[in-house]
C-alpha cells in the first residue's frame, strides 16, 4: 500500500482535474460564439461583394450603393 502522502496527492490531482473538466464548457461556448460571429461576418462580406458584382453588372456607379 502506497503511504498517506502519496494517496492525498493522488487525490489532489484528481480534484485539479475535475476543476479544469469543470471549465471546459465555458470555453467550448466561448468558442462557439466567436466561430458564429465570424461566420456572420463572413456571410455580409459575401453580400457586400455579391452586391458590388451586380451594381458592377447593372452599370451603376461605384459610389453609389443599395441598402
């Protein structure tokens, strides 16, 4: 059998373990959030561009934008 000490460690490392399994969701929800906001910046640099192609097309003026 391992002495006291060892055992106390052993279940120290567990406790350390279970608080940095315990802040995982946080982070994983963090990191969710700035994927879905890139990806909204991503979809409206898209439309811009989608845009400037077609007034480009239509002829229209460069300064000159829908909205």
């Amino acid at each position: 059998m391992a002495p006291w000490f060892w055992r106390c460690r052993g279940w120290r490392g567990v406790g350390v373990g279970r608080r940095v399994l315990a802040r995982q969701p946080g982070l994983i929800l963090a990191d969710n959030y700035r994927s879905v906001l890139a990806a909204q910046r991503m979809k409206e640099a898209v439309e811009r561009v989608d845009q400037s192609v077609l007034l480009e097309l239509l002829g229209q003026p460069k300064g000159r934008r829908w909205r």
